[in-house]
C-alpha cells in the first residue's frame, strides 16, 4: 500500500503541475526536479505560511535575504569543508552508489547508522551480507567519505579562476551578518534573524522524490540566546515547530513524531538536536529539525575574521559569545510532505485535502456549459470580480464532471458553477471538496462565505 501510494502522488503531482522531473526531455538529471504551476503556487503559501508565524508575527525576529555565494573562508570557519560529509559506497559489479547509512538502515531493522565511523559501516555492509539493491550482488568497496558542498570557480580567464562553493545551508549567510544586523537594527538577545532560499548539497540517495535531492529551498533562523537559557529556548521552538505542523499546516498527528539525534548523528556544531520525523511511504524521514548549536558558529568567525561578535547586554553590562538555537524547515521537502499527507481517495474521485489558506487557488468558476454565451459571460463577471482579492481558476473545458475532479486532484476548496437558474435569480451553486456537497448561495454573499471558510470560521 505504502509503495502503492507513492506511485500516486509522484504520478498525480506531474499531472497536475506541482512536480516535473528536471530535464526530461534529456532524460533526466537524478536528483532534480522542477516546480511546476500547481507546485509554485503551493510553494509559495507553504512559505509565507511560515513568514507570516515565525516573522512578521513576533517582534523579536527579522528577516535576512543573504548571498548564496559566500567566501571560501566562511565555510572553512564553519567546518563544512573538512567536516560536511556524507559515507559512500559502490558496488564493485554494477557501479550503483548510495550512502552507507541508508543502505544499512533500509535492509537492517532497529540501526541509525547515520555518522558512524566508516570503519564502522564497512563492517556492517559485510557483517549483514547486504546486497546491491540493483544488480543483488555483494561486492561493495570500503566506505568512504565524500563532501556535500558544490565546488565552483570565479572569475573570466581560466588560469586566475578561484574557487568557490554553493551555499550548503544558508545559517552561514545570517552569522556573518550577526554584527551588521546589531548595529542598523535595535534587537536585543534574545531575538532571531531568518532566511529562506536555495541550498545545493552533492546528494546521491536516489528514489525519494523530493525529500533529499541536489538543490532545494530551505528556510530557517537563528535565535540568539544568553548560554543559561538554552534549554528553556530549545523546548519553547520545539513547540512552536509542531504547533504550526499541526495547527497551520493541518498535517495528522500521527504521522509526525519527535526523535532526538544520537551522539554519532549529530553535525559538528551541535550540542543537541532532534528531529521532527513523518511517515513516508518508504519510511520515517526528518521534516523539520532543531540544533543548539552554541557559540560554535560565532565563535569560529571571531577567531577566523578577527572580527568581535560578542554582545553585551546594554542594561547588565555582561560581555558574552551568544549561543543559539535553530529550528529548520526544508520548504521544498515540506511540499511533497504536504502532497502525502493530504492525498485521498473516494470512490472515482482523487483528492488533496489541501488546508485551503494553502491551497493553489481558493476556488474555480465555471459556466455550466461552455457553448451559452450568457452563462459564459455571467461566470466570467463572477470570476473576475474575484480575481481582485482571491486566487481563482476558470474552467470550461469538457462536462462539469471532470472539471471538479480535475479541480479536487490540486486540491480547490470550492467550485462556483453558474446554471440558467443564475441567469434569472443571481445565484450560484457553491461545490465543497471534501464532501461534494453542493449548495445555492447568492452571488453578493459568495465573497464572505468563501473568506469565512478560508479561515476557518
């Protein structure tokens, strides 16, 4: 079943528009995948979903929008260029690469094999006889270690090209900000900075549509805090976090779950760390995380720069490094979270029971048949009218049957259908998603019944 449901929603979000595999019409890049209209959309209200909670809501936050090329010395200073690995392996009969952590954990029950010494991995691979899910030989070279960053290289004339990397998490961009951000603003710890944008990591695990892929779209911020309150912060963001999983995005509690990261596990800079996990077809999987990653970051840069970063408290005086606290939202990872979670079946008919604030448009207009130039021209006037303040869809393609599955399939909470009973009586029929049920409301009242219902009232 599981298997099953995967196959669906990969196949329903390319016919849809919400995912497109990237360079098809090549053949494809593994790992890659384009967002197409339904999933831009959808894309969009998942982030300012998100910038609308954790930003613009609080005055103890501000935004960031910092450059995705950095100094090579900045992730030397963080530790990605000697600690931002990953465990590889090959199978020496076929060639099929993957990471070692996953190929253990997807053939060996009860292990997180996840930042194990390799020495480690390499004696599981063999003492569990795993064999090459593709050729189902075993015969793998050692484990190794390969970097997630993406080298590149500036400048015009080969010979005085330097190189460069691709932002591997976008927490670089607001530490090395951290002075300029105290200085033109008037926060005072504790208080955040926030970002959301690309991030590119050299991953090779392959088959999980969009949950671990090359390039993605992260969103995450860093909240400074005095080191004596980090416990109490950490459990505040934490519930913060699944407040707006459960409440904002509406996903069911009982595929989410919070799982603390083993020592092995954790990254370099983080004293602690814990996960919230959703149930995948192909297993649990983190979705959001949160680190404590202390003064590591802030610290390292003061010391490589030579640049102060400390604060002081302007009402104690205390001079301190500060430590902090991030939670992280993976945005594209979330949308097809989002895909899973709300897919549904009934009957014939194929739903995505989309929380409409989320939803890519919030209704569709439709005359009853395409050929009446009257009820044409009256769907229209409605459709228009709305376009003013609302995301609407028009559709008058084939029967009124397969416009609404169409419009259940990208999860539209209301279809607005005009009938020859309109052209007399100035109403409309009012379809619901999730029950089909099917009401007569007057033209004027649309408006506010849709509104009240988009936000839940």
């Amino acid at each position: 079943m599981a298997e099953n449901l995967f196959e669906k929603v990969v196949s329903l979000a390319k016919r849809r528009g919400f995912i497109y595999p990237s360079s098809e019409i090549y053949g494809g890049l593994a790992n890659t995948w384009d967002f197409g209209p339904m999933g831009t959309l959808l894309k969009n209200n998942i982030r300012d979903s998100w910038w609308s909670k954790f930003v613009l809501s609080r005055d103890d936050m501000v935004g960031l929008d910092a450059s995705i090329f950095l100094s090579p010395k900045v992730w030397e200073a963080s530790g990605h260029v000697s600690s931002f690995t990953d465990a590889l392996i090959d199978c020496k009969n076929c060639h099929y690469r993957t990471r070692a952590d996953h190929l253990i954990e997807e053939n060996v029950s009860d292990i997180k094999a996840e930042g194990l010494p390799v020495e480690e991995l390499t004696k599981l691979v063999w003492e569990k006889k795993i064999a090459c899910p593709q050729c189902g030989k075993h015969d793998w070279t050692e484990v190794r270690k390969f970097n997630l960053l993406f080298e590149s290289s500036i400048g015009i004339i080969e010979e005085g090209k330097s190189k460069i990397y691709l932002r591997g998490e976008i927490a670089q961009g607001i530490f090395i900000n951290f002075k300029n951000v105290l200085d033109t603003t008037r926060v005072r710890i504790p208080f955040g900075i926030a970002q959301q944008g690309k991030v590119f990591r050299n991953e090779i695990t392959l088959g999980q549509f969009v949950h671990r892929t090359l390039e993605f779209d992260l969103m995450e911020f860093e909240y400074f805090i005095n080191p004596k309150d980090w416990e109490e912060k950490f459990e505040y963001w934490k519930f913060q976090m699944w407040e707006w999983a459960t409440r904002d995005l509406k996903l069911k509690t009982e595929n989410l779950r919070w799982r603390e990261h083993e020592e092995h596990e954790r990254s370099h800079y983080s004293k602690k760390t814990m996960d919230v996990e959703y149930k995948y077809p192909f297993g649990w999987k983190e979705m959001f995380g949160i680190a404590y990653r202390t003064d590591f970051d802030l610290r390292n840069h003061s010391e490589k720069s030579g640049k102060d970063l400390s604060y002081t408290d302007p009402e104690t005086g205390e001079k301190y490094m500060p430590h902090v606290i991030e939670p992280t939202f993976g945005l594209s990872r979330l949308l097809g979270v989002i895909l899973f979670d709300s897919y549904a079946e009934d009957g014939d008919r194929i739903i995505l029971k989309l929380d409409p604030k989320l939803a890519p448009y919030k209704a569709a207009v439709f005359p009853l048949l395409a050929n009446k130039p009257g009820l044409v021209s009256k769907a229209r006037e409605i459709y228009d009218s709305f376009r003013q303040d609302l995301l609407v869809a028009w559709d008058d393609r084939g029967n009124i049957g397969k416009r609404y599955f169409a419009q259940d399939e990208i999860g539209t909470p209301f279809c607005i259908t005009v009938d020859f009973q309109s052209l007399e009586d100035d109403t409309v029929t009012v379809r619901e998603r999730d029950t089909a049920k099917q009401e007569r409301l007057a033209v004027d009242n649309i408006r506010n019944y849709l509104q009240n219902k988009i936000d839940g009232r």
